[in-house]
C-alpha cells in the first residue's frame, strides 16, 4: 500500500485492518505496516512477509494467553524455580522438582505435597511449580485451603456445590496453601474432602503446602477414617517434598539486625 511508507491510510490499508480486526489479530495488526514496508525495502519474496506476518500473530497470541492464565491463577506473587534457593533446602531434590516443570505430571495424573515448617519455601515452590505448567500451557489456580473451604460451604449452602466443582475442575492445576495453618470447622473438613476426592477421581492434579505431617492431618479433618481415606487418594500417585530448616524469614531478619 502507498501509505505505508508514511501518508495517510488508503482504503486497502483500512479493508486489511478491519480484517485483522475482525479476526481478532493484534499481533498483525500492530506488524503488517513495519513488516511489509521491510520487505518492500530489500525486495523480498511475499511469502517471507506472510510468513513473518503471521509468526509475528503466533507470538503475541502466545504472550495474551500468558498474561491471562497468570492473572486467572491468582499467584499471591509469581515465582519461578529460578530464584528457589535450593542450597538453603538440600531436603528438597533440585533434579526431581525440575523434572515438574515440563508439567509431565498433569498428564501422569499426579499431585505434589510440601511438608515443612512456616517460612521454608513451600509457598514459593508451589507457586514456581504451577507457573512452570503455565508455560506450558496449562490452566492453573492457586488459593488458601481456608479460602477454598470457606468457598465450597458458600456453594453448598446455595445449592451450588456439584456446579462449583465443575467450575474447578476447568483446572488442570489447583495449588492448596496453607493447609493445618487455620482449623477447619467440621462442615469444611468435609467439603475440603469431597474436593480432593473429586480431584482425583477426575484425574487432575493438586499441590499442597502444609506444615504438619500426615499422621497430625487428623488435626485438621477431625476425622480419622475420613483422613485415611483422603491420604489413601492423594498419596497414590505423589511426590512429596519435606522441606525442613528455620524460617527464611527469621534469617534474613536476624542478618539485617546483625549488620545495624
């Protein structure tokens, strides 16, 4: 187009917007002048302009389906495995956490639990985990057990409950935080339960952080035969981390008071 080199737009130039518009192209809507007008310039073959067109579209497709699924997740902060200090949790096998990343375990139908003391990193790695399968493509949500609790008796108070686990089970990720840092009252034991249970009879995936080990899990769903048989489901096909340690949070406190 005649315009392209800087006058103003002509009606093919309005036609191909209105196109790529329509079709719902950003990303060519924002090259195809640029784009074009190199090509123009060392007299390339059409087929290279098309081709940079559209891979110019893929990439940016690719980043809005990034941002999107990052901000449906609900990360409290987005961490990467690239920043987990593996040195300061040698408990923590650097080899098998990043075998997770590729998110081959989604389609193994298998969950991970963190089990450590507050402030050890099972929140940091959990959230680096579910980010990790976001790269790959994945939907991911991460929430508080309380949170999710106190969600669930919402549903199941409206009548909701069944459309609510549907609407979860649109996951192939949840991330659970938090479990055992807040009781559950009896009635969110029990629909906390009925999750996982629906989870894994469904074949999708959890993470969860806890602090307590699994022989205190009692502690949190009152009950133990109702305990045995969520461990039963979700230890089947697991990974757990036991992340061990003081706080990474004390430390670097206890630094800062020792350099003033």
């Amino acid at each position: 187009p005649a315009s392209c080199g800087g006058g103003r737009m002509n009606t093919n130039e309005m036609r191909i917007d209105a196109a790529f518009k329509e079709l719902k192209m950003p990303g060519a809507t924002r090259s195809w002048r640029p784009l074009i007008r190199d090509a123009q310039t060392k007299g390339q073959d059409p087929g290279v302009f098309l081709a940079a067109l559209l891979e110019s579209e893929l990439i940016s497709r690719r980043e809005n389906r990034l941002r999107m699924l990052l901000a449906e997740a609900h990360f409290p902060e987005a961490k990467t495995l690239d920043t987990f200090d593996f040195t300061a949790q040698p408990s923590v096998p650097k080899t098998k956490v990043l075998a997770l990343a590729s998110a081959d375990f989604l389609k193994q139908r298998e969950s991970v639990v963190c089990i450590g003391p507050p402030g050890t990193g099972k929140t940091h790695l959990s959230s680096a985990i579910g980010v990790s399968c976001i790269h790959a493509g994945f939907r991911v949500r991460f929430t508080t057990v309380t949170a999710l609790a106190n969600d669930l008796l919402a549903a199941r108070d409206n009548h909701t409950l069944t459309r609510a686990f549907r609407k979860w089970q649109r996951y192939s990720l949840v991330i659970l935080d938090e479990l055992g840092f807040v009781p559950l009252s009896r009635d969110g034991a029990q629909v906390l339960f009925q999750f996982i249970s629906d989870r894994y009879d469904n074949g999708k995936s959890l993470v969860i952080t806890t602090n307590l080990e699994f022989s205190k899990w009692t502690e949190v769903l009152h009950d133990p035969q109702m305990t045995a048989a969520l461990l039963d489901r979700l230890t089947h096909r697991c990974h757990i981390f036991e992340h061990k340690g003081e706080s990474y949070r004390f430390r670097e406190s206890m630094k800062k008071k020792g350099r003033n």
